[in-house]
C-alpha cells in the first residue's frame, strides 16, 4: 500500500472533451519527508513513518524534536505512519511527492470530519420524526428507547441525541482525475471529510486500488575515493660545493 499526507485545499469542476462536468476536490500532497523506516523483524510490523508541514520548533515536545533532529530534518505538523510491504528504496530523510500516484487509480482519503456539535437523532441518524399532521405532538424526538418488560433496560448502540462529527472519517474509492507534479496538487473525484487546510492521509484504495511499489530515484552509489599514499615530503636536494673551491682556513685559537 502507498499513502501520503497533505492538506485540503478546497473544492472545484473540471470538464473533459466532451465538455461533461465533474466536481472534484484539490489536494496538496506533500513533499512528504520519511521520518522513520518500521521492520517487521525489529519492529513487528513493516511502515514508513512521514511528516508533512513544517512546525515551530517552540511548539515541539522534546521528544519528537529529538526524532526530527535525528532525521535531519525540521518539525513537522502532521506526522502518520503508513503500512506498506514495500520498504525498497525508503530511507531516512528522503522526501516523497505527489507523483507516487497516477490518473484513473483508485484512493482511500481519510481526515477528521466537520464538528456540528450536539445534534438530535433526525440530523445525526438521519430518522424521519413523527406525523406533520395537525395534532401531532411528536416532532422531532426519538420515542422510545427500550421495553419496561424485557429486557427492562437501554440496549448496548442505541442511536441517540449526541455529539455530530469531529471524528476521524474514510471515504474509499475515489478517483483520481488530475496530477500535478509541478504544484504537488492531486485532483480526486468527489468530496474528501474535513475543512479546508484540514489534514489528510491519502493511501491507495483498499477495495480497488493494485499492488504497486514506491517510486524512488536509486541514490547514486559514491565513487570510491581514491587512496592518497601517506608519502614523506621529499628532502630539498643537497648543493654540493663546486670542485675548485678551497677549504677554509680555521685560524688558530690564541693560548
């Protein structure tokens, strides 16, 4: 499985030739930096650890500044682990973009959906309410939540009033209609949970996506360097006095 992060960046309409409309939401996926290479031998579970926004570092724990620093790399805001089977080419520190994915494939988007707050059982479960005759006192409430005889008591997962969103959603199956590799937008068919600027994880469709492996460049292997030999400075030639000079005198030490 291959999955990014980005952020939401909101909604649009593309036409194809045939001039048809289709509304899509944009993406900015990446560039998305490996944080951390998970084995299963070492760690249980094959993954790849990514960050995606940069961060404060004011605004970092020390122990995951510890993490980044390791990495080489600055704070991230938003940080997921992907499983995957294909850790070939994945190393600590190298960054991941859009182009992993491809036009006509398959994704699975997951995000935090839109909080609505304290909701009834009409908007958050969808019931149809009682009659809108006149007379009906009904309304909007649930009705009755249990028997008095048996099982004289709430059955466990009844649908009530509570909180609406804010929660962590997956939408499977959406189609990617466009890539842009030079502003690291994906285009995908429909509409994706959360806000706008919101975080995303996009990862190949589980359902419908293929196996496919990590498009990473082969890092060019250094040349070895070549072993300079620990010679000696050679020694300044000697000058050899020329054959006609004379020997100089020593004069003699007086007694």
């Amino acid at each position: 499985m291959i999955g990014l992060l980005g952020r939401k960046v909101g909604m649009t309409q593309i036409f194809d030739g045939e001039g048809h409309k289709t509304p899509v939401t944009l993406i900015q996926i990446g560039p998305c930096v490996i944080l951390r290479v998970k084995k299963k031998d070492k760690d249980g579970y094959d993954a790849v650890q990514l960050g995606f926004a940069d961060k404060d570092a004011k605004r970092t724990s020390k122990p995951f500044a510890g993490q980044f620093k390791k990495a080489g790399v600055g704070p991230k805001r938003f940080v997921r682990e992907i499983r995957t089977d294909e850790l070939e080419g994945l190393e600590i520190g190298r960054e991941l973009n859009v182009d992993q994915f491809e036009v006509g494939e398959f994704v699975d988007v997951e995000g935090i959906s839109i909080g609505k707050g304290f909701q009834g059982v009409v908007k958050r479960h969808h019931f149809a309410g009682g009659p809108k005759s006149h007379g009906s006192m009904f309304g909007r409430v649930a009705g009755s939540i249990g028997a008095s005889s048996f099982p004289s008591r709430v059955v466990k997962g009844m649908r009530m009033p509570g909180q609406l969103g804010n929660q962590r959603a997956t939408v499977q199956n959406l189609k990617v209609m466009k890539v842009d590799s030079e502003n690291n937008l994906l285009a995908v068919k429909g509409a994706v949970p959360g806000t706008e600027d919101g975080c995303l994880v996009v990862r190949t469709a589980i359902k419908r996506g293929k196996t496919k492996k990590w498009k990473v460049e082969k890092a060019e292997k250094p040349e070895k360097a070549e072993k300079q030999e620990s010679a000696q400075p050679e020694a300044p030639p000697s000058v050899a006095p020329p054959s006609d000079a004379k020997p100089e005198k020593k004069e003699p030490l007086n007694p």
